[in-house]
C-alpha cells in the first residue's frame, strides 16, 4: 500500500505519472493569494515510506514513464535526500524515464550547479514552478521570497544543468491598472527563461487568504474581466520563444486557449483579443470573482 497523507495536488499534465509522496506541505507557505496548504506544516516524508512505496511499484511492474513527486515543495528537500530518491527510482523502477515536481526559485538556487547536474543525469526534469509575475514590486507584495533577478539567475541554473521546466503565471496578480505591465514584464522574463511550458491562469481570490482581505480593505483592486483578457493577449504577443507549449485553459480563464509558441502566437493572442466583442460591457467592467476556500477532507 502506498503512503499518501495531507493535501496532495499535481498538475494537469501528470495524470498519466507515478505520484510518489515525499514531502507534506510547503516549505514557503507564505503567498499572499495561496490557501493551498495554510495550517499544513512542510513535513518531509520519512524516508522508509518512500523507500517502502518504490519497491512496491517496482515490484508490480507498473508501466508508468515518469514520477511526479508529490508535496507542495518536494524540491525543497535538501539535495542528498533528493539523490536518494531518484537512485532508488532508477534501481527499483528503470522504466521510469523523468523525475518531476514542484519547486521554487528559492529551492533551485539552493542547489549548486554542480548539484542541478547530478539530479539531471538522475532523471529530474520538468519541474513545475510558481513564478507568477515577472514585476519586483509585485513578487515582494505577495511574498513570493525572491526577486525577478533571483528568479532568472535560478532558472538560467536550470537550462545549464539541462534540467527543463514549467513556468506558471497569474494574469491580473499586480491588479486592476497594471495588466500591460505586468503582461510585459512577465514575458520578458519568459522570454529569457525559455521554459518548455507555460500555464496561466486568472486571479481568483481565495476567501482563505491575505490578498481577499486586502481585497476586503481596499488596498487591492481586482482587474476587470477585460483588463484579464487584454493582459493574456498582451503577454501572448510579447513572447518571442522557440519552443514552448502555452497552456491557457485553466477553469479561473474568461478564455481557454492553447498552442505552441511561436506558431501559434498571433492566433492565440487573436482568438483572445475577439472575446473582448463577445462578453457584453457590463460583464467586461465587472471585476473578476472571488472564490470559496477550498475544502479538504
Ligand atoms: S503559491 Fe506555492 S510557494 Fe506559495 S504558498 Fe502556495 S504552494 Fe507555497
């Protein structure tokens, strides 16, 4: 039996992955928008679990090709725990050609090149990072825990060691009046990461959190719908990328579109422009919703 314990997320594109837990919790657990893991404490899984759940996988000769190691921050664990890992992966489970999981810019530059070199040749690929914004002044209001210079010099690290990764971004987190900016902003340093993929989604305030009281206070004001729609297109026409899948469809989108950049782009960015003739003014001007908690077990 495998060993699964707290809040467990992954992203869309792992459903087909091996979720090997190893951590619980966020190490950061400090985003201003983010309830995702609010009163769970970062806990690494005891190594015996983990070793017990890769034998079994290895045992029952699965066919998975990838593991996806679960928590909020697996990343976060220190490097020799993580090298660990991924020799226990490929002696137990050789079919298992990538190692992915979240991690952060903080975490990957806690790790030396040389460091970035050997989880590489181990398997560590596709890593799935928050960045959210390319704006200083933003990362630091919603105390992300690192600076647009930090975040480039972090995944820079990661294209050295050959280690490709995800980039997620948040269209409407630096507010209502800053879409272009912050559209602009955020695909320059895109454009200089060059990552393999792209999610974006829509601001939505969670009810749980620091930013809807902010919200609450007036010291925040959400983006419009069209100020949304107008930042997707802006940052869609601002990539100048050679090979980088976009994957905009997330459920908080007023848009859903999806491609490959830069064959794509122009199509993306006017299949995004033409919903602003579709959705009525009213709808336009009103402020993008707010969500419930969400609920765990
Ligand atoms: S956004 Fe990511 S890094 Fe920030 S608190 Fe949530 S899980 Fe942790």
């Amino acid at each position: 039996m495998m060993h699964y314990i707290g809040p467990a997320y992954r992203p869309p594109f792992e459903e087909k992955s091996l979720l090997l837990q190893v951590s619980t919790g966020c190490n950061h657990n400090k985003c201003a928008f983010c309830s995702m893991y609010k009163g769970v404490k970062f806990t690494p899984s005891p190594m015996e679990d983990i070793e017990s759940d890769v034998r079994f996988i290895g045992r029952n000769r699965t066919l998975f090709k990838r593991a996806f190691l679960v928590g909020g921050d697996p990343f976060a664990l220190p490097y020799k725990r993580l090298k660990r890992i991924g020799k226990l992966i490929g002696e137990h489970i050789p079919r298992i050609e990538s190692i992915g999981c979240y991690a952060s810019i903080p975490n990957v530059l806690a790790k030396t090149p040389e460091q970035l070199n050997e989880l590489a040749q181990l398997g560590y690929a596709n890593l799935n990072i928050g960045l959210e914004t390319g704006l200083d002044d933003v990362l630091a209001t919603m105390r992300k825990g690192y600076t647009a210079d930090e975040a480039r010099e972090a995944l820079s690290r990661l294209n050295e060691a050959g280690i490709p990764f995800t980039l997620n971004l948040v269209h409407g987190l630096a507010g209502s009046g800053r879409s272009l900016e912050n559209a602009l902003a955020s695909a320059e340093l895109v454009n200089e990461a060059r990552p393999a993929l792209v999610i974006v989604t829509a601001l939505h305030v969670d009810e749980a959190t620091e930013l809807s009281e902010w919200v609450d206070s007036g010291q925040f004001k959400l983006p419009s719908l069209q100020e949304v729609i107008e930042e997707e297109a802006a940052f869609l026409r601002a990539t100048e990328l050679s090979d980088t899948i976009f994957f905009g469809m997330h459920e908080t989108l007023p848009v859903r579109v999806n491609g490959h950049l830069p064959k794509d782009r122009d199509f993306l960015a006017s299949e995004v422009e033409a919903a602003l003739q579709r959705f009525p003014g009213q709808q336009l001007a009103a402020p993008m919703r707010r969500r419930k908690p969400i609920t765990r077990a």
